[in-house]
C-alpha cells in the first residue's frame, strides 16, 4: 500500500474527483440543449419572492397582480374600488355659534309646504301640463288647435280639450281659468283680439263637456307675458298659446 501523501496516491485521489466531475456532469444535458425553461414553484398563500420564468403564469397567493404592485398592506397597493378613502369624522356643530343665533327679536316664519311642480311635455312641445299643490295646468300651443290668424278649432282640438276637461271632471275642480297668447308679430289689438276669441273657443268646447258646475275665467293677453323668446320662430310658436288652469281641491 502506498504511503500517504506519496506520488501514488495524489494520483488515485485526483482520478477519483475527475470521475466524480464527469457522472455529475452526464446526469443532466447541457443547458444549451434544453430550449424550454423551467418555472419558478410557489406554494399557494405565500408571497412569490421573484417573478416566475413562465409570462403566461398568473401569480399565486399574496403576489401583486398587476406589474409594479406590491402585497396587501404595503404602499401603492392596489385595493377594490370599494375599500378606497375612509369616512370622514362628521364635523360638531356649535348650536351658541354666532352665525346660527337669530337677531336680537327676530322670529322664525311659519312653516310650510313648498309649491312643487312636476312637468310634463310631449316630444314636439305641442303640449305641456304642470302639476304643483296649487294646481294643474294644461298649455297647448295654437298650431295644434287652430290654423293660423284663426279661432275656429280644428278637427284635432277636440281629443285635445276632452282630456282636459276629464282631468278638470277628476279633480273635481268648478272654476277653470282659459288664457290666450299670441307673438308679437301685428299689432297688439290684433293679438289681443285673437287670443281672446282662441280662449272663448276653448272654453266653449270645455262648456259642452263639463256642464253647468263649473265657472270659467277667460281672457285674452295678446303678446303680454311670453314665455320664449320672440326673436326665433320656434320661440314665437310657444308663445302662441292657450292656457287652461284650474285649482285643486283641498
């Protein structure tokens, strides 16, 4: 047996390392030849410390799901919608606070229930009806109910006037106000005239439905009190008008 540390054994020692080199080099095909990448493993519920090597895996667990996130809790975190902003704390209000107090004297009005309307109007304009605790007020344009520098009510006025006068029966209204409009186009006495024949007509076809309960108010206001402006046609069509208003019952 060779002595140790002689030439005979530093020979069989480094033939051994050489042999234990080359099986651990076969065991595996050089890198070179292996042109798919392995992916990075982690276990679910746990933070991925690197992103993976596969661009189409979805990050597991706690990892950022969108590029440049981090994990829950940490700053730029990106959180549902809902989770955004806290409430503020509601702000104390001093009742002795000088700008709440009343003038020395002064007294709170009466309270009372608003006058709320609500508005409806067919897509033409033709017409509109207005609803408030007061009352209820049907406006029709003239073009719909008469022909032009006319007070004889067409064929369509009818229908027109019938649901009036039923929404009048409903309410159980006995006084019915019939106002005439016109532009300003002619002369005032001329509008005046008009508008008042327009309403008398109306009134007449309310007449016929309603009966004998129920008084009307007609007038007729020429160009006074437009309601668009009558610089344009289509401002000077709305200001042709009639009205029909009746109070509500208490």
């Amino acid at each position: 047996m060779a002595a140790p540390g002689s030439p005979t054994s530093r020979i069989a020692l480094t033939t051994s390392v050489c042999a234990v080199l080359l099986v651990a080099a076969g065991g595996a095909p050089a890198a070179a030849d292996d042109p798919t990448p392995q992916p990075t493993l982690s276990a679910p519920g746990v933070p991925t410390p690197l992103p993976t090597d596969d661009p189409t895996g979805i990050p597991t667990g706690l990892a950022p799901s969108l590029p440049g996130e981090k994990g829950p809790g940490d700053p730029g975190f990106s959180e549902p919608p809902d989770n955004i902003g806290d409430s503020e704390t509601p702000v104390k209000v001093d009742a002795e606070a000088d700008g709440l107090r009343l003038a020395s004297g002064a007294k709170l009005a009466e309270p009372k229930v608003l006058d709320i309307k609500f508005v409806t109007e067919d897509l033409g304009g033709e017409q509109r009806r207005e609803d408030s605790t007061a009352k209820t007020k049907f406006t029709l344009q003239a073009e719909v109910l008469f022909s032009k520098n006319s007070a004889e009510l067409n064929s369509g006025a009818k229908a027109r006037i019938k649901t009036i006068a039923d929404e009048i029966e409903k309410q159980g209204s006995t006084e019915v106000n019939v106002f005439g409009f016109t532009d300003d186009l002619g002369s005032y006495e001329h509008g005046r005239t008009l508008s008042k024949k327009r309403a008398t007509a109306v009134q007449a076809a309310l007449a016929q439905q309603l009966g004998s309960d129920v008084s009307f108010n007609v007038r007729g206001y020429s160009e006074d009190y437009p309601v668009a402006d009558n610089s344009t046609e289509e401002g000077r069509a709305k200001n042709r008008r009639v009205e029909v208003s009746f109070p509500k019952k208490d």
